[in-house]
C-alpha cells in the first residue's frame, strides 16, 4: 500500500464518519422532539383529566393528537376549546381550521368544509384554512369551488406552492373534461 492508498483511505473514512455524524445528529433531534411531545402529551392529558382547561391546552392536546393521527380525541380537544369561547373572535380560526382537519382525516368532508369555511370567516385571509377547504371540496369532486378557492388564495399570496400545484392540476382536469 503506497501513500495515495492511505490518502484515499483517510478520505473514505472521514467522509463514512461525517455521514455517519450528520444522521446521528438528525436521530437524536428527533428522539428529543418526540420525547418532548410525549411529555407535553402526558401532562396536558394528566392536568385535563383533573381539572378545566383553557383554549390554548386543548387546542395543543388536540394538535398532538392530529399529528399521531389520532382524529377522534382531536375531535374532542378542539370542540372543549370551542366551548370555552363563546364570541366568534379570529384568534378561533385555527382551533375551527385543526377541527376541519380532524374531520378531514376521518374523511367527514362535509363537516370538514364547514369547520374550514369558520376559520375562513373569522380570519377571510386564512391561507391555510383555504388551501385545506380547496383539498375537502377536491375530495367531494367539487372541482370548480377548489379551483375557485385556490385561485382566492393566489390572490392573496401568489407563490403559494400547494394553490400553484392544485389550481394547474384542477384546470388540466376540466379541460380533459371537456
């Protein structure tokens, strides 16, 4: 073995470790994201099994849930928050846009649109409350109200990647269709 093998070796080595460190580094931050929800999991179920919550927990004890996927207890968490705010004020339209999602995952589209179309009204700018209504209204083959709604948000926001995708997708569709 002569010294460019050697050379070559080192490089091999040291390129096999920094693959090596930089998945290592991507392992371990999401072991602490994930045992950071767990935790923020645990306590919030633990204080709202014993007493009355406010807003903002059940909102993120049920955004906790959509992100397991677990559509049912989300259901639940986002209607306690509602019920815990009786005036329809724009700081809802999340809590109503995460319920539309929920329904959405349990492919209850209609009450999906309807939560969506709440977020909507209390917060008429709602980006990603409209890209969300544009995918229910797709799902119930209501082309012509997605493509609409995408075109809404390409109003307000013109790079908006999803409304740029969908809306293309939708018109080559009605144009086959035609």
């Amino acid at each position: 073995m002569d010294f460019s093998d050697n050379n070559l070796l080192i490089i091999y080595l040291a390129a096999f470790l920094s693959i090596l460190g930089v998945a290592a580094f991507f392992v371990l931050r999401q072991i602490l994201k994930t045992r950071r929800i767990e935790s923020t999991l645990t306590q919030l179920e633990k204080k709202l099994k014993t007493e009355r919550g406010t807003i903002p927990e059940y909102y993120e004890l049920g955004s906790i849930y959509l992100e397991k996927r677990m559509f049912a207890q989300a259901l639940t968490m986002f209607k306690k928050a509602i019920k815990l705010e009786e005036s329809e004020v724009p700081e809802m339209a999340p809590v109503y846009n995460a319920l539309g999602y929920a329904y959405f995952g349990q492919e209850q589209y209609d009450l999906a649109i309807r939560n969506y179309k709440e977020a909507i009204k209390l917060e008429p700018e709602y980006v990603m409350a409209m890209n969300n209504l544009g995918h229910a209204y797709e799902q119930k083959k209501l082309t012509s109200q997605a493509l609409a709604i995408y075109e809404q948000v390409l109003k307000l926001e013109p790079n908006n990647e999803t409304a740029k995708h969908r809306s293309e997708s939708l018109r080559r569709r009605l144009v086959v269709s035609k």
